[in-house]
C-alpha cells in the first residue's frame, strides 16, 4: 500500500466513523416515540377509598395524557367510570364499570329512584353488579380491573378500557 492508498484509507475510514457518530443519535431519535410505551390501559388513580359509601355508586372522570407516535397532548377526559363500595368482606373492596353503555355506546345514568343503572339511549337498564335487567343491552356493563394502593386511605386504581358494542362478548379496543 503507498502513501496515497493509505491517504484514501483514511479518509474513508474517517468519513464512515464520523458518518455512524451522527447516524446512531438520529435513528434512535426517529424510533424513540415507537419504543415508548403507551400510557392508557395504565392504571390510575380515581378516587379515595373514603369518598365511597357502601353500595352508593360514584361516577368519576378518567383524565389521561395521550401520545401518539410522535406527539404528546396535554392531559383530558377520556372517559368516566362507576365505581361500587362493596361491603366489608366482599371478594372484591371496590368494583367498577365503565360508563359507556355496550348497547351503542351512549353512557349509562343512575334511574332516576336512585336502584339501578340505566341508559336513557334505548332504555337498557342494569343492576349494581352489573348485570343485564332487560334484553336490550348485548351484554353486562363492561367491568374493570381495580386495585387499591397501600396508604393509610387508599387510592382507587383502575385499569380505564373500551370495549367494542353491541357483541355478547366483552371486547377489548385496542
Ligand atoms: S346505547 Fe345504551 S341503550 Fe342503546
């Protein structure tokens, strides 16, 4: 290999270094909003254990920051949810229920006497547990995971998803 040989070496070595150096931040830069992980499904805090009465059903706001690939929006509703106080010992210390109604998505409403759940839509009507009380919703009110956090007054977390309507089948939305 001559002087001019090694000179061209060099150079292209150089090049394709420096070529590497500035390539590796800009494709980590470009795929860096795929890699990141979505915040919904998440589970978040909807309200303190102490807000609830036992077997009085509270509706709450589910506030999410969305992001899509690239861009992060500021923080709003996404959706609602009832939540039940259930009483001391039950399987479960607090059970919830997105609002939207599996019928065609309208949300569900207390009846106006306060005993149960209904959707002024189509008139679909449910019990506190969630379950149908006539034939026109496809299926129960779509429950959610919930657990509680470990503070002297715990937080209520839920786990806030869609379902698709009208199937008798509890469907998950991506
Ligand atoms: S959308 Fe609720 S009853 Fe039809």
């Amino acid at each position: 290999m001559n002087r001019r040989d090694l000179y061209r070496f060099g150079t292209i070595a150089l090049g394709s270094v420096a070529a590497l150096v500035l390539a590796v931040p800009g494709v980590a830069y470009l795929l860096d909003p795929l890699r990141r992980k979505s915040k919904q499904g998440d589970f978040a805090p909807l309200a303190r254990l102490s807000e609830l009465q036992v077997g009085v059903p509270k509706v709450v706001s589910v506030i999410e920051e969305r992001q899509d690939a690239w861009v992060r929006y500021p923080k709003e509703p996404v959706g609602s949810v009832w939540l039940i106080r259930q009483p001391e010992r039950s399987k479960a210390p607090v059970i919830a229920f997105t609002t939207t109604c599996p019928h065609l998505g309208c949300a569900i409403n207390l009846s106006a006497d306060g005993k149960s759940f209904y959707c002024p839509c189509h008139t679909s009507r449910f019990d506190f547990s969630g379950k149908r009380l006539n034939d026109i919703p496809p299926r129960a009110m779509d429950s959610l995971e919930v657990k509680l956090s470990t503070d002297g007054d715990p937080w209520i977390l839920v786990k806030y998803q869609r379902f698709r309507s009208q199937t008798e089948e509890k469907v998950p939305l991506a």
